[in-house]
C-alpha cells in the first residue's frame, strides 16, 4: 500500500478511536454512470462539528498521521464493487483552525521569541466565507454546491474581469492548466454584501487567496512558503491579502502590543493600516506588501482582525526577493473607485429569486472553471466507501516513505497487534514496559495503540499550526469594533428580546469570556447598556439587524445615547412598586417605562435590597389577590411604591390625601366571591399603605399610594414616579465561607475574631445552627447581612458559620453565584497545615490507606470527630448524643475525597473572588504519630476508601451515604439504622471506641493550633481582602462578573409535550404538569466555563431542533427525555437532558435528574415509558436569570 494511502486510512482510525465529532460528506466525483471504468472517483468532505474535535485531534496525532485541516477535501478510488480502495490523497485543504490568543498565548509568545530567525506575519482577517479550488473542484468549507461555493465562483470570475479584462478567459483557463499540472488547491476569503457579513456590510464584492498547497509523494499536505506564493498569486493575477513581515524581536513585540491596544479601541481601518506601516518603516528588514482590494475601500472603516503567523527563516536572500515583488504587487492595487459595479449580488433579504439569480450569474462565468455541483451518493454508498477505506488491510507494521522519507506506520496494522507482535520494533523504554505489562494474548487497547504509534512515529509536526487571529474588540472615540457588532449586537439580539436582564447578563458573559479586565468590562457594559436603551425607542430589524446597528453607531459616537457604564443607568428606576389591579398589558408597559424586569408574583418572594436596586414590578391582579406578608412590606417600606385600581363599588370620599382609601359598602350584602375579593383587595392595600406611612411620619403616602384613575396610562405613572426611591451607595462587602467539616473549629474561630481597632468594617457571623428560620436560603441570607448602603464610608465583613462541601456535585458554584448576586466578593476559607500547601495522602502509615488521596488530612479529620464528640448541648444537635455521629462527620469528609489539597485549592480559586488558606493544625509529618493514632487512623481510612471514585469531585456518592445524598426523598432520623453501619457493621461503635481510647486525646489536641493565633492569622488576611474591595482592586478577571443562572431551551409546542405525556402517565396525574416548561442546557451549579462559552454563540435567538422519546416517571418527579443532535458540539455538556413535568410534594425539580440512575437501578420504582411515536420539536435558546 502506498503511504498516501496509510496517511489517509490513519487519519480515519484516528478519528474513531477518539470517538471525534466528524461528519464524512461523499460525492459522486465524475460521471457516475461512465461504462466501461473498473473504478470509481468518490470526493469525500471531511467536517469537524466543533473546534474542541481539532485539539483533541492534534494531541493524540503523530507524524504518520494526516492534519486535519478545516474542510478537508479527500479524493478516493476505488473499484467498481466498492470493495478496495485503489488509492486516495488529499484533493484540497484549508490552513489548520486558529487558535485565539487568549486561548493559547504562548503561540503569541513563540512567534515573538523567535522573530530575529523567522518573520513575524500580520495580515487582515476579511470578514467573509472560506472557499477552495482546485483544477477540478471548486467548494465552501465544508460543502459544495451551495450558495457559498456559488458566490465564490462569481466573484473569483469578476475578479479576472476586472484585472485582465478581454484576457480573463484566457489568464484563467492558465491557472487552471497550472493547479492540475502540480497538484495545487487555493484557498479564498470571499467576502460579499449578501454572504456572512457580520460586523459591517462591505463597500464591494472581493476576494483575496489565502494559501496554495499540494500533496507530496507520501501523500502529507505540504503549503507554498510566503515567497513561492506570493509569486505565483503575481504571475496568474491572483488576489493577495495586505501583509506585513516584520523581523525582530523588539519590532515583533512593539507590533504584538499594537494589535492588543488596537483590539480595544475601536480605531477606523485607515489609522490602524497606518499605524502596523509605522512598524515596518521602523524596521529595516521588515516588508510591507500591498493586498489587491485597499480593506479600506471594499470593505469599509470596520476591520475584523488580524491573523498572526510565523513565517520563513530570515535571510538576505529572502528579503531581497520580497522588495522585488513590492513594485509588481503595486501594480495590481484595484480601486473601488476603478469599478463601475463593486456588488455584484442582489441583496439575499426577503428575496425569494436569489437563489436564481446566482444560478443566472454562474451560468455567466467562464465555463472552464472548475466543478461545484457534485451529486451526493447513498447512505449505503457512504458507508462502504468509509467501510472500505478503514479496514484494508495491512500486513507490514508500516511502509517505507518515497525518495527516502521516514516510513509511514500504521494505525490498522497495530490496531490487530498482540505484545509480542510489537515489542521487538519498540526503542522507547517507557512505551516497552507499558506494552509488556499488557496480557500476552489481548489485542493493544486503543489508548495503548497511540502511545505506541507516537513512540513509533514520532508528534505530528506543529510549525503551520503557530498562528492566532486578534481581533477587533471594543469600541472607541472614532469607531466601533467588529466583536461588538457581531456578538454584542447580532449575537445579543436573542437575549435582548427576552428583556435587558437577559441581555446584560449575555453582555457579562461576554467579558468574561473575553477576559476583559474592570476597566474594559465597564466599556463593554457602557456600549451594552445605551444599546438596549436605544432599541426601547428605535425600531430594530432583526432580519437585517445591520441598517438598525449602524444607526445606533452613529447615534452612539455623537454622543446621542451615553453608555450606563455599569448593571443599570444611574436615573434608572429604583425600588418596589406593588401594582394592585391592572391588566397585565397595563404592567407590561409599566415595566417597560422603567426599564426593569418583568412583573414578579409575591409567592415566595423575599425581601433583598437587590429587588431594590434592580427595580422591581410585584402585580396583584383582581384575579390573583395576594396580600404580602408584613415582614416584607416593612423591609420594602423605605422603597415602596403602591400603584393601585380600585374595586367597581362606592367610595368614602377622602379630604387628607394621607388618609387611607375605604369604600362605601357593607361587606354582608356582596355575594360570597365579591365578599372575598374585597377581602383580599383592602388586605393588600393596607398592608401597602401602612408600610409606606412608617416612613418619614407619613409625609410620603401622597407620592408613594397612586390611585390609577380613568384613562391613566403607564406612562403617567412612570413620569410620576421618576427614579423611585433609590439606595445609597452600596458599602462594599465581603463573604466568608468556611470549607471544611463539623469540628474544625469555625464557631471558636470566629469567637476569637475582633475587629474593635476597624471601626470601619462591621463584623456580622451567620451561623447556620442558630438561625431561626431554617426554611430561609442560608447563604441568601449571608448575602442580605453584606448588604448595606449609607454611601460606602464603611464595610462589611460577613462570616458564615457553616461547613461549605462540594456537596452536591457543584455546591461552589451555586454558593458563590448566590454570594455574588448580593454585588459583594466571596472568600473561601481552606483549613490546613502549619507552613504546608500540599498534605500527603499518608502512603507512610499503613496498607490500609495506601491509595487514600484526600485533600485534608486524616489527622485533622481525626481531630474533628474528637471535638464533636466532646461537645455539649451542640446549638445543630450534632454531637455524642446522636448514635450516627461519626458517620455523619465521615459524610462531610468523603467530598474530600478524590482531590489533591493543591486540586481543592485550583477548583476555589476558579469559582470564588479570593481563596485563603488557614493553617489550623501543626504539621502531622514533622511528629512521630503515636501509636495509639495509628488504628484510629486506618479505621477513618476504611470508611473514607469507600469513597473512593465516589465523591463530588468523581462519579457518584456511594449507596451506602444514605438516599438523602443522591436523591431528595424523607430522611431517615438520626437514630435510625443503615448507613455505613450497613456496610461496616459496628464502625460507629469501634470509632468512639478507639477515640475514648488512653492517650488519644492528648495526641490529637497536641496538633491543634491556638484559637487565637488562628484568629489573628484570619483576621490580617480578611482585613487585606475587605481593604482591596473598598479600594475597588484586586480583581483583575471578571470572574465575579454576573453569569446567567442558568441557559434554557424554550418557546417550543408546550401542548404536543403535554399530550404526548399525558397518553403515557398513569391516569389522573397529568394535572399536575408544570408551567412554563423548559430543557436545561447549562446551569450555573454544575456547567464548565468552557460550556457556557460555546453556548453563548447560540444566543441569536437561535433555534434548535430536538426529539422527545420517553417519559422518565416516578412518584416524586416525572420528566421528558429529550434527544439534541450534535449536542455536544454545540456546547451542551448535560448528560440527561429532559423536560420536567411533574414534581410531587418536598421535592425539587433539581431531582429528575436522578432518574436515570433510578430506572437503571432494579430495586427502584422509577420508569422509563417509550412514547408511541417520538415527538420531532423546535426550541429556542435562550439565558435566563
């Protein structure tokens, strides 16, 4: 077999060993129907679903692996039958997928190291569509035939037109003569007015080349050098792109810098060109070479980046051939001025012809251009020309490369190898004793097969993959950048229908993902804002959201609409109105007005300064009267507003518009339902008016209690209302969260804790064992305590006295999203060793813990369950009266489980604002352990092994923590049996025992620090924190930037939903089917960054569709299972996507997502009941919270 061959068949395996998302487009290459041939042509388009598929490809290939490029083109033969492939190569490719510089700086920096050997290479990123062509194929990306493929022909042929003139024709046809006689492919940015125009609408309809490659003798992709390229673009007329080689470290740098401060300014095309061209003038060995289309003219003021790349070794030689080409490239320079028809398309927008018309326009173009419309072959085709690519067969271990090239191993050949068929070709040491380990007779497992192949082969080389693109980002005083035009206003426009809560949450996404500091995330919030105000009042086109963008650009930079530069405007609404009556149109518009969220119900509702701050709207329909609870009325009361629409019955007549409205009526002669509407109408109102007339002596009830007369409109009482009641300046805050067990000492610690030498900072502790209302979001609570606002002279310092575990699987996430809901910054507080980071996982002790990995360490887990068990009267019940309390302790520590103390103190770090660690206990590995430790020790270790592979940072919890761990269900009490006690009989009992043991006490207490040196230590290190949050610094990521709760699924036929559920529940139930019914593709609990990042894309109020299969029932959830194709590659990391339905009494929706698990397990009541026909739906995707 030739090594093209082996190249190609690796590449496949390769891609199915990994298990990567790619899909194999295959067409009919040639007549299909050609007689007497013995075999067939087949052009087979290779797309990668998603950028992740790229970086998983490129770490595990090696050198006798294919790259694999963007739209990758295969041409394969094979014989008639379809049985054997006779050969196959790469037909086209496009350079490798960019990496972004915030993704993967240390290209950047290997570019600039470098740059006194290798040019640095800055050209413009167009802002257009990828298409390829080769002497006999023309095509998109990842397609042929299509409206892309279309517009590139039409525009590459105009392009020949307007250079060559009456020799197009012929200049063409020798281009073509040339690719087919080297096997060259050319690579083209397209950029039109009707294709992928996001930032801005270009001035001309253009094309510039990218890059010329080949297939060598071996069948590896090999790319034209910057000097053979550009030479060949000069002698055909080829389009070329601006470009800039600039030689040397410190020029190299000076550019970096440039392309960084540029991406946030916003700066016009013309004075960025210029300012790269001073770089090179300052340069000696630098070059400039002029691009054919000035971006300037064709495109517009709007640039959208650049793409950084290494380039060819410096030599004299090479510079002096580059200045030789500079007169010829500015020979070729086209004008827009010089062409009298710049756009060449009609526009695509509610054009129901525009498909015709570029048929019409292809018809027209130089009939030797290549194919494009290629016929797609069966399903059943498709599999048997794959089928027969990946499986021939392979007798050599490899073959040898041509003209003495290295020889090209096999991945099919070692996929049927045993031991002894591949250690005697083995030189690498390591790989040898791995396979020598395995048993002799398996085949080599797959992951073991690539650690083979690369020690065999040798990493794929990386030298065409060290290019990034930097694009333009932010906005300044003479333009605005094309990351806002394309993600903050087209891909915002989804989430800004959904209200500008959502939006301004899409827009904090956005910094973070970007990774804007303070200062530029305010700028990007600025520009957010006044464009969300901008649409209240304007309207926007969202099939053509550019005419409406530009609009507000314009508006924007003459200062027309000013930028809020934070959350809300500062004359925005503050306070609470409770709307009493009204329609719900009435409330809409009222909350529009305002500009704040919509109307909220008052069920569950609770008093939070943020409803204050945010602005909220609480309607109280007739239809809906529910009174407020006094609590909440009177913490409301400095901020209230009541808006209300009397009853149609007689009203007293009022002379002091202090005094309380009251009807002219006797309650006995109303009919029971009028009798109680009344009831509930005055008992809404009073409420209301008696919280606002505490306030100021009742000087506010004029201006606060607004009567909605006849013919009142929501604007009116907007204009009335004005700015509300808004808080003072917020005092900066700080929240405190333990992470640790019961025992480790938080409540003596925070005992300690005195503050009397700050009497700027105010000290509030929250303990959980104490709190009275235990119904109340304990860390909800936290947040309300860091809450005050007289105008920032002063701090808050907010210790929570509670254990803090990863428990449930994203316990941190969901505590610190709700401590930062509060605007106030997070502290995670990490006990451990005396002058130590990483604790060991105590291999020296004893076999029983030999493979026990924990991120604290026994002793102190030790040492917890002594102090719980001394404890008195304990205010959380938990001490030696409970029979299980060790158990429980053993409970908090097994979510230690699993993770490394420095892996703990990482996975803090990323989701709270600041991480302390707090030494608490002396170093144990710097003391002999007594023996009388030693038992106790392994028998913690036993029941912490259990865990192992188990706890949050792992799979599942074990079955024998309890139900109430992995699933919301009546717990058992305190006293019962089960438990661990089921799976270690008498741990409990032996534990206490060993505890109460001679000697114990001594030695563990010996280990504790003072109480009081520990509290020293916490307080300097909390006192720096609350001094950089008054200071405003300290936080140079956003990472405490507003996240959206979580990313939902919506607005699809709830009614198919409800019946197809219906005809499988049991009979009666699907009555209780909630409201607003939706599927979970991100939550802020559990979901990874990267997750949110890729979903962020899909916020163009984007649709997917989906396929409903089963329900999932249970007598405490029931839900249905749904089926995204591709979900992956869409950012959606949910293993168990469903729609809940029905959440029965003391549970959670949270809980359906145990039913998988519960119907997998054979003693559960739990179902999964296959719909009769699968329900085939469309959602949108949209943020929320």
């Amino acid at each position: 077999m030739a090594a093209g061959m082996v190249h190609v068949q690796n590449l496949f395996w390769l891609v199915r060993q990994l298990n990567l998302r790619v899909n194999y487009k295959v067409y009919n290459f040639g007549d299909e129907n050609e007689e007497g041939q013995d075999s067939k042509d087949f052009l087979i388009i290779l797309h990668a679903q998603h950028d992740g598929v790229f970086k998983k490809y490129f770490k595990n290939a090696t050198a006798s692996d294919l790259p694999l490029f963007r739209g990758m083109f295969l041409k394969a033969t094979l014989t008639r039958d379809l049985s054997r492939p006779l050969a196959a190569r790469v037909q086209q490719a496009f350079l490798p997928k960019f990496e972004n510089e915030g993704e993967d700086v240390h290209m950047a920096d290997k570019i600039v190291s470098q740059s006194n050997e290798n040019f640095m290479v800055v050209t413009i990123k167009h802002s257009g569509s990828l298409v390829t062509m080769s002497s006999d194929a023309f095509g998109g990306k990842n397609s042929v035939n299509n409206e892309f493929t279309k517009c590139g022909m039409i525009v590459f042929n105009e392009h020949f037109k307007r250079i060559c003139g009456a020799e197009a024709d012929d200049q063409m046809s020798e281009l073509i003569r040339e690719l087919e006689e080297r096997g060259l492919a050319l690579s083209f940015e397209c950029c039109t007015s009707c294709l992928g125009h996001h930032g801005q609408v270009c001035a001309g309809d253009y094309l510039v080349t990218t890059s010329a490659n080949f297939t060598d003798a071996d069948g590896r992709v090999q790319f034209l050098t910057w000097l053979e390229f550009m030479r060949f673009c000069i002698k055909h007329r080829l389009p070329v792109n601006d470009t800039w080689l600039i030689s040397g470290k410190e020029h190299a740098q000076h550019a970096r810098v440039l392309l960084d401060d540029l991406a946030m300014s916003g700066a016009p095309t013309s004075d960025i060109l210029s300012q790269l061209d001073s770089v090179v003038d300052a340069s000696p060995d630098s070059i400039r070479l002029r691009g054919t289309y000035p971006h300037e003219q064709w495109q517009g003021s709007r640039i959208e980046g650049f793409v950084v790349a290494q380039g060819e070794r410096i030599s004299k030689e090479l510079i002096r051939d580059l200045n030789e080409l500079e007169g010829e490239l500015n020979k070729t320079v086209i004008p827009i001025t010089s062409v009298a028809t710049p756009r060449l398309f009609r526009s695509r927008t509610g054009d129901q012809d525009f498909h015709s018309s570029l048929d019409e326009l292809v018809s027209k173009c130089n009939p030797s251009l290549p194919n494009s419309n290629f016929s797609p072959v069966t399903k059943e085709t498709k599999e048997k020309v794959i089928s027969a690519i990946l499986n021939v067969p392979m007798e050599s271990l490899h073959v040898s490369g041509e003209n003495g090239g290295p020889p090209v191993y096999s991945r099919a050949a070692l996929s049927g190898r045993t031991r002894s068929g591949v250690l005697p070709v083995l030189d690498d040491t390591e790989c040898a004793e791995i396979v020598g380990g395995l048993h002799a007779q398996d085949p080599i497992p797959d992951e073991v097969q690539n650690r083979v192949m690369q020690a065999l082969a040798g990493n794929l080389s990386t030298a065409t993959t060290l290019r990034y693109k930097k694009k333009m980002m932010l906005w300044g005083p003479q333009g605005v950048g094309y990351c806002l035009m394309t993600f903050g206003i087209r891909n915002g426009l989804g989430p800004l229908r959904s209200g500008e809560k959502s939006y301004i949450a899409y827009v904090e996404q956005l910094a973070r993902t970007w990774g804007l500091g303070p200062r530029h995330r305010e700028k990007l919030l600025s520009f957010g804002m006044a464009w969300a105000r901008w649409t209240h009042s304007n309207d926007v086109d969202h099939s053509n959201y550019l005419d409406s963008a530009e609009r507000f650009v314009d508006d924007f930079l003459a200062g027309r609409c000013a930028g809020g530069g934070g959350l809300r405007e500062p004359d925005a609404f503050q306070g609470v109105i409770v709307l009493i009556g009204g329609s719900r149109e009435f409330a809409g518009g009222l909350t529009s007005a305002l500009r704040i969220g919509p109307a909220r119900v008052p069920k569950n509702l609770n008093f939070s300064p943020s409803l204050v701050k945010e602005g909220t709207l609480i309607h109280l329909p007739f239809d809906n009267l529910i009174p407020l609870n006094q609590k909440f009325t009177k913490a409301a009361g400095p901020n209230l507003f009541c808006i209300y629409q009397p009853l149609e019955h007689p009203r007293v007549e009022r002379s002091n518009p202090n005094e309380p409205f009251a009807y002219d009526v006797n309650p006995r002669s109303l009919d029971p339902q009028r009798k109680s509407q009344l009831g509930k109408w005055k008992g809404c109102y009073k409420g209301c008016f008696n919280a606002i007339k505490d306030q100021d002596g009742g000087s506010l009830v004029e201006a606060r209690m607004i009567q909605i007369e006849e013919g009142t409109c929501f604007q009116d009482i907007a204009d009335r209302i004005g700015v509300g009641a808004p808080l003072p300046k917020q005092d900066p805050g700080v929240v405190c969260a333990f992470v640790g067990i019961p025992g480790v000492g938080k409540s003596a610690i925070a005992q300690k804790l005195s503050l009397e030498d700050r009497p700027d900072v105010r000290l509030h502790v929250v303990s959980s064992d104490t709190m009275k209302n235990k119904k109340s979001n304990f860390w909800s609570v936290v947040g309300d305590q860091s809450m005050t606002f007289t105008g920032g002279s002063s701090a808050n310092l907010v210790l929570a006295d509670k254990n803090l575990v990863n428990s449930p699987s994203g316990n941190f996430n969901r505590v610190a999203n709700v401590i930062r809901q509060s605007d106030v910054r997070s502290v995670a507080v990490l006990p451990t060793f005396y002058e130590i980071s990483q604790p060991s996982s105590c291999k020296d002790l004893m076999d029983a813990e030999d493979d026990l990995v924990m991120a604290l360490p026994l002793e102190m887990v030790a040492l917890c369950m002594l102090r719980v068990l001394l404890r008195k009267n304990h205010d959380g019940g938990l001490d030696a009266r409970l029979k299980n309390t060790m158990e429980i302790v053993v409970q908090f520590a097994s979510s230690f489980c699993d993770i490394s103390n420095e892996g703990l103190l990482k996975t803090l770090a990323k989701t709270f604002d600041h991480v302390i660690e707090l030494p608490v206990i002396k170093n144990p590995r710097e003391r002999n352990i007594p023996d009388c430790l030693e038992p106790i020790l392994a028998h913690l270790a036993k029941a912490l092994k259990l865990c192992q592979g188990f706890s949050n940072f792992g799979t599942d919890r074990p079955s024998w923590l309890g139900e109430a761990h992995a699933l919301r269900v009546p717990k058992q009490s305190n006293n019962s049996e089960g438990g661990l006690s089921t799976a270690l009989p008498s741990w409990e009992e032996e534990m206490r025992r060993l505890l109460n043991g001679d000697g114990v006490r001594d030695a563990l207490e010996s280990l504790q620090l003072p109480f009081d040196e520990i509290a020293t230590d916490l307080k300097q290190k909390l006192v720096a924190v609350v001094d950089q949050a008054v200071e405003g610094v300290g936080l140079e990521s956003s990472s405490a930037a507003n996240m959206p709760t979580y990313i939902a699924l919506t607005d699809f036929d709830e009614e198919s939903i409800r019946k197809g559920a219906a005809k499988a529940l049991p009979e009666g139930i699907e009555a209780n089917m909630k409201m607003n019914l939706h599927v979970t593709l991100w939550h802020s609990s559990n979901g990874s960054r990267e997750s949110l990042d890729k979903l962020t894309n899909l916020f163009v109020d984007r649709t997917i569709e989906f396929k409903v299969t089963h329900v999932d029932y249970s007598q405490q959830v029931s839900a249905m299972r749904v089926e995204i194709p591709d979900a992956l590659a869409l950012g959606i990391e949910q293993e168990y996507l469903h729609i809940t339905l029905i959440v029965g009494e003391g549970f959670k929706p949270v809980d359906s997502n145990f039913l998988p698990a519960r119907i997998a397990d054979p003693s559960d009541e739990a179902t999964g009941i296959p719909l009769a026909e699968p329900l085939h739906l469309v959602g949108k995707v949209l943020p929320v919270g």
